[in-house]
C-alpha cells in the first residue's frame, strides 16, 4: 500500500514538473501558448458579457423584419390583423 502511494505521489511530481521543464526548453513557444490561451478566452469572456447586456440582431432578424413590413405595408388591413397576430 505504501509503495503505491509513493508511486502516485511520482507520477504526479513527474506531471507537474514535464511542463516546467518544456518551458524552460521553449520559452517563446510557450509564451506564445499561454498569451494565444488567454487571448481567447478573453475573448470568449467579452463575448459573453457584451451578448447579456445588449442584444444585436442578427442579420437573419433584421432580414426577416424587413420583409415582414415591406409585405405588411401592400396587404389589406384584414391580411394585415392576421399576420400580426401570427407575429406576435
């Protein structure tokens, strides 16, 4: 039992020791990882937060309004009720 906890305890130390040692080896490409990795997620972070304060619509959304007024301008008014109730 105990040779195999010093066994895990190795392997982890081994782990945590691999990266620090490939630093070492390439520091530019490592460097270049880690700013890639936080550039991402702060990008994938402001996304989030600009998308739950502000919705933009989307160009579907505004093709779609589009067209809706553009036929709801040339219909009849009792056309008219119905298509608005179908839009809500």
């Amino acid at each position: 039992m105990v040779a195999q906890h010093e066994t895990n305890r190795y392997g982890m130390q081994e782990a945590l020791e691999q990266p620090m040692e490939m630093a070492r080896e390439y520091p530019v490409s490592s460097m270049l990882v880690v700013f890639g990795v936080g550039l991402g997620v702060g990008v994938l972070l402001s996304q989030v937060a600009c998308s739950a304060m502000h919705h933009e619509p989307t160009f579907s959304e505004r093709l779609s309004q589009q067209v809706y007024d553009a036929v709801n301008q040339v219909v009849p008014d009792s056309l008219r009720a119905q298509l608005n109730r179908v839009r809500g």
